[in-house]
C-alpha cells in the first residue's frame, strides 16, 4: 500500500523539525558540491533557486557561486492576482523582503520567462526514484514546471528520498534528484 501524500508529509515534516542547524548547514554545502557536478548544471547559463524554509536544503551558497560563474540565478515570486508563483531575477544587489507563506522574495521583482531558464533547482517533502515529487501541497511548482522546457533538478536530503511517492496526472518527475550522497539521474520512461 502506498501511503497518502498527507502522511507522507507528516511523517517528514517531523523529521525536518528536529534537524540539528549545524548538520542542515554542512550537508546543504555537500548538497550544492554534488549539484555543481551536474554537467546540466555547468551548461546551464540561468539556473532558478528557491530561498529555504523549515528544514530545506538551504542553498544560499549556490547563489553566490553561480554569480561568481557568470550564471544567472531566479527565484520563485508568488503572483497575489493569478495566485499562481512566477520566476523573478536575483542578483547581489537584490532586496528581499517576507513574501507569501514566510519566503523570501524580491521587494521588485524582474519577471523572468521561463523559457530564459535553463535549469530550475526543485525543493520537495520527498522524491522517488521515478522523480515523482511530493510537494508542500500548494500545485505551484508542479503548474510551474508544466510549462517548463529545461532541465528539473530535484534537492533534498537522504531522508526524504523514499520508496514511492503517490502521483497524480498533473505531477511532472524531475530530470536528477540530487543530495548529500549521490546525483540520481532519473531513469527515461520506457
Ligand atoms: N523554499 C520554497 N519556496 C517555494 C516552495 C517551497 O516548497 N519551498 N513552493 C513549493 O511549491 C512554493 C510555495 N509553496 C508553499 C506551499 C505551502 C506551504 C506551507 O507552508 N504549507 C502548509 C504547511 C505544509 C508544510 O509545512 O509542509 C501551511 O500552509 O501551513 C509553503 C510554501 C514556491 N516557493
Ligand atoms: N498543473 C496543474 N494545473 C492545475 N492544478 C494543479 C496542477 N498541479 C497541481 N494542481 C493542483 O494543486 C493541488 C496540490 O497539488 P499537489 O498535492 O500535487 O501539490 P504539491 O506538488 O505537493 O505542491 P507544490 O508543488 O506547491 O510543492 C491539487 O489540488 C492539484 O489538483
């Protein structure tokens, strides 16, 4: 029996409470070590980020590397009108303010298409070795990437790849499921 997306995000939304700062930290580093391996990562000239809440990889590092690299970084805005999230540049001289459900995002945000994106860095609950992804429940990334031609790159950490997620029509898998031990390539469907 595969257990319901709810509990599954029950079950990971306890382990993420009780995450020690200091491992979130130095295994969010490994994380974006291995993610930079990624050949799709190192030919991607604009990569899409997110800014981390309760528990997430967090991959502030990556923003810095990527600028260093003469990559552009995006994150996604929420859209109060449409009510669906878009991608907005972020450069060092960015300014954030708190956005909808606590994230961070840009005080003006520089609407990007998502076509000028090439590679969008995925936060998930938990991911299956089919790509399958578990989300936080809103459909914003899944209605996102259902108009997304480039490369999805899902991040988490070994505690949240699990056996099977429940799918539904609309979830698009992710192209690598990337964490603290390994780059998965998700197989090709057959
Ligand atoms: N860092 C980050 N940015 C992101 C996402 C994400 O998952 N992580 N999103 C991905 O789509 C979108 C925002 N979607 C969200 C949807 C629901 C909740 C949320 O807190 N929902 C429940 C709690 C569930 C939980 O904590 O897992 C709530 O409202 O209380 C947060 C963000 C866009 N930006
Ligand atoms: N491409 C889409 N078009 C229309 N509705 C969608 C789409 N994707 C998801 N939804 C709707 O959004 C709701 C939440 O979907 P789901 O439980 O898959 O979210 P999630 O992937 O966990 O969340 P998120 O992507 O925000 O992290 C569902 O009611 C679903 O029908």
């Amino acid at each position: 029996m595969t257990l319901t997306k709810q509990k599954i995000r029950k079950t990971i939304a306890t382990k993420r409470t009780v995450l020690d700062p200091q491992w979130l930290e130095k295994t969010s580093t490994r994380i974006v070590e291995n993610l930079q391996s990624l050949e799709e990562f190192q030919s991607s000239e604009t990569v899409a980020l997110y800014k981390a809440i309760g528990g997430e990889v967090n991959l502030e590092l990556l923003f810095e590397i990527c600028w260093s690299l003469g990559k552009r970084t995006a994150i996604p805005v929420f859209n109060p009108e449409t009510r669906i999230y878009e991608m907005a540049e972020i450069t060092a001289s960015t300014a954030f303010e708190i956005g909808n459900y606590g994230i961070q995002e840009p005080v003006s945000p520089c609407l990007l298409p998502l076509s000028d994106i090439d590679l969008i860095a995925v936060p998930g609950v938990a991911f299956d070795p089919s790509g399958n992804r578990l989300g936080r429940g809103g459909g914003y990334y899944d209605r996102m990437l259902s108009g997304f031609p480039g490369i999805t790159t899902g991040i988490c950490f070994d505690f949240q790849y699990v056996e099977t997620v429940p799918v539904d029509l609309h979830d698009r898998p992710v192209d690598h499921i990337v964490s603290e031990t390994k780059c998965r390539k998700v197989p090709k469907e057959r």
